[in-house]
C-alpha cells in the first residue's frame, strides 16, 4: 500500500475545454493534493480529446496526462478499462476519481474490480479522515434522508465518482499551460469485445448532459396534468439559462424522456437553483434534488410536503406563477 501515492483524476473534454465536473475534481484533488503533500495528476483517454487538454494545467494539476491508441478513438469500455488499468498499474496513485457520469459509472466499479480494491459511487463530498489520513467518502444513503462515510482500509488506489455539482469549478489561470505528457499504451484487440458502429445525435442524452451541468433546473411533476405544461417549464429553463428536468409521474405520462428523470431511481443534480413545478416532494424525487443550494417550490396545495422542503414556496396554480415570472423576467431582460 506504500507503494501508492499521489491524486489522480479521469479527465473528460467538453467541446475543447475541460468538462465541467473534470473542472470541479480539480477543486477537490487540489485540495487533497496539497493536504497530503501530494501530486495531483489528470489523464485524458483517445487522441479526439486532445485538443485542449493541456488547459488541466491551468486548473491546478501537476501532471498531465494522454494515453492515445486507435481503439480508444471512441469510447469503448474494454479499451478504456485496458488503458486505465495500465496507468494506474504503472503510476500507482492512492486516490483515482471519476465524475459520476455514464463513463464514470461505466468505468470506475469495473476498474475496482480489477484492481481488486473498493469504490464509493455518488460522493457529494471527500476529506482525508483525521486518523488515518484515508479518503473519507461521504455519500447519500437511504434515499438521501442521511450521509454515509465510507473509507477504503485495505484495497488501493482508493476508488471514487463524485457528484456534478458537489464542488465549485477550480479556478483556472491559462498562463500554467504546459505539455502534455504522452502515455504509453499497449491496448489488446482481442480483449476489446465491441465494435464501434457510427454515432448518432440523440436528443434526450444532449438533454440529459444540458441537465448534468446546469445552474438551474426547471423541474415539472404530475401537477401540470398535461404535456403543454412542460412548454412553460422550457420557457422558463430557456429564460434563465437552465434545463428542464420532470418527476417519475412526468416521464411516465410521456412529457419527458426518462434521461430527464431526477430522483432516486433518476438523474441526481445538484443546481445553484432547483424550481420544483407541481411537485408533492416525494422522498424518492428529493433524493435527487435535496443537495440543491436554493429549492424554490410551485404548489396549489399549500399543505403539499414540498414547502418543508424547500427555501422557497409559492402557493398557486403554475401556469398563473410561472407565465407572470416568465412575463417579468422578459421585461428585465428588455430593460438590459
Ligand atoms: C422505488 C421507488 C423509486 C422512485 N423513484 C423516483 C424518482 O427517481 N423520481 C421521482 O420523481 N419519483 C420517484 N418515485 C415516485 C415517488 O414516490 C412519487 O410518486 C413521485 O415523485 C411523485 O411525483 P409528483 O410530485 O410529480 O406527483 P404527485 O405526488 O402526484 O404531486 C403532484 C403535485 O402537484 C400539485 N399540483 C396539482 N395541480 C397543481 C397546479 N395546477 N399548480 C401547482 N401545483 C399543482 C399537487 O398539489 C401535488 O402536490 C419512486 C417511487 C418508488 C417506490
């Protein structure tokens, strides 16, 4: 176990920037990196994410990493496994963190298990536990009605995906840009058991990222009784930057898709500002939306469980609040 040291983070691109959860594991690793007296290291994976990659130096890391092979041209599971498998085997961090995302929870149980170490999935917060100096996890448990605190003992590297929305972006200074460090990779075919096809748009997964990473998010629930209700949802998302989201009742009666579901079994999201639109406040709804840090709720019930809830309550019938909101948020904008 001495034998590991130093941080190290999976690194995803968005368009030629870092993506924005990569930019918040940087907050987190720096931290830990300068708590442990530590490296803080960043790989990317594939030559497409090159471009732009070597911007991690100016979000604090030390060490910044390219493994290029053409199997990992498009992401494939076993190609990133090998390769992942090969970094961490050769640089031997302590701690590795991933977003939790679709990679991150592709890739990181997989990696544990290779390793044969542990994994703590949906962390909303990490420190270095005061005894021992181990990464301490802390997730929601029991459907987000309390936090546990998790520690890796024996496995290394300590294994983690961390939450959108848990940390601030690091800063980023574009003056400690640097090169980036090539890796070499020896990727098995054979080992590689799909077969990329082609790439396709899909509109609700675009959605779905546009949710990951918004500072608002308009939520709709079965109190707009129909799917017209989601086009005031949108508008209001749309005025202030935001993404729309809806309830388990909303996906099943078709106005969202399910990639769009927040909740315990949905999309857990973290926004500056949640708008809670006819929504009762149902446990297993909040277990995706409690760790936002302004819960604003639209209700015409004025006993609904929401407004226990939230920081924010308005009692009335949505289209009414939300068409005088979207009205004078208009104005404001016109006024400039
Ligand atoms: C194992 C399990 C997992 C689950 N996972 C999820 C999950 O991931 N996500 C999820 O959302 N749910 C989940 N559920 C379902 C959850 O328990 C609730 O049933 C669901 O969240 C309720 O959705 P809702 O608030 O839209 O509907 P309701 O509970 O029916 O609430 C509708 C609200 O709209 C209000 N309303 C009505 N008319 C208006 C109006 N005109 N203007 C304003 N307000 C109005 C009502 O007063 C009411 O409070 C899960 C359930 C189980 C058992």
């Amino acid at each position: 176990m001495e034998d590991y040291k130093n941080i190290m983070i999976f690194g995803e691109m968005d368009g030629e920037g870092l993506s924005s959860v990569t930019a918040q594991l940087m907050r987190i690793g720096k931290r830990l990196s300068e708590e442990l007296s530590q490296e803080l290291s960043l790989v990317f994976l594939g030559e497409e994410a090159l471009k732009g990659t070597e911007a991690g130096y100016g979000y604090g890391a030390d060490k910044v990493y390219m493994g290029a092979d053409p199997l990992l041209q498009n992401y494939m599971t076993d190609a990133c496994l090998q390769a992942m498998e090969q970094i961490v085997g050769e640089l031997k961090p302590s701690i590795v963190l991933f977003g939790q995302n679709d990679m991150g929870l592709d890739l990181a149980p997989r990696l544990a298990f290779r390793l044969k170490t542990g994994v703590t999935l949906d962390c909303v917060d990490l420190k270095l536990d005061s005894e021992k100096g181990l990464l301490e996890q802390v997730k929601p448990v029991f459907g987000g009605k309390a936090h546990g605190h998790f520690c890796n003992t024996e496995g290394r590297p300590q294994i983690a995906s961390v939450r959108e929305g848990a940390f601030d972006p690091a800063e980023y200074d574009a003056s400690l840009k640097k090169e980036v460090i090539a890796f070499d990779l020896s990727l098995d075919p054979s080992g590689v058991r799909t077969r990329f096809v082609k790439k396709e748009k899909d509109e609700s997964m675009e959605l779905a990222l546009k949710l990951a990473s918004a500072n608002v998010v308009v939520c709709g629930g079965r109190g707009l009784k129909k799917k017209e209700g989601m086009d005031l949802i949108k508008e209001t998302a749309d005025l202030l930057g935001g993404a729309i989201a809806g309830t388990r009742p909303a996906v099943d009666n078709g106005w969202v898709p399910s990639s769009l579901q927040v909740g315990l079994t949905g999309k857990k999201v973290n926004p500056q500002v949640y708008i809670a639109v006819g929504i009762s406040g149902a446990l297993q709804h909040m277990a995706g939306c409690s760790k936002s840090k302004l819960i604003v709720a639209i209700n015409s019930d004025e006993s609904a469980p929401i407004f226990k809830l939230s920081h924010v309550g308005v009692i009335g019938d949505y289209k009414g609040v939300l068409e005088s909101f979207n009205e004078e948020v208009k104005r404001i904008k016109q006024e400039g």
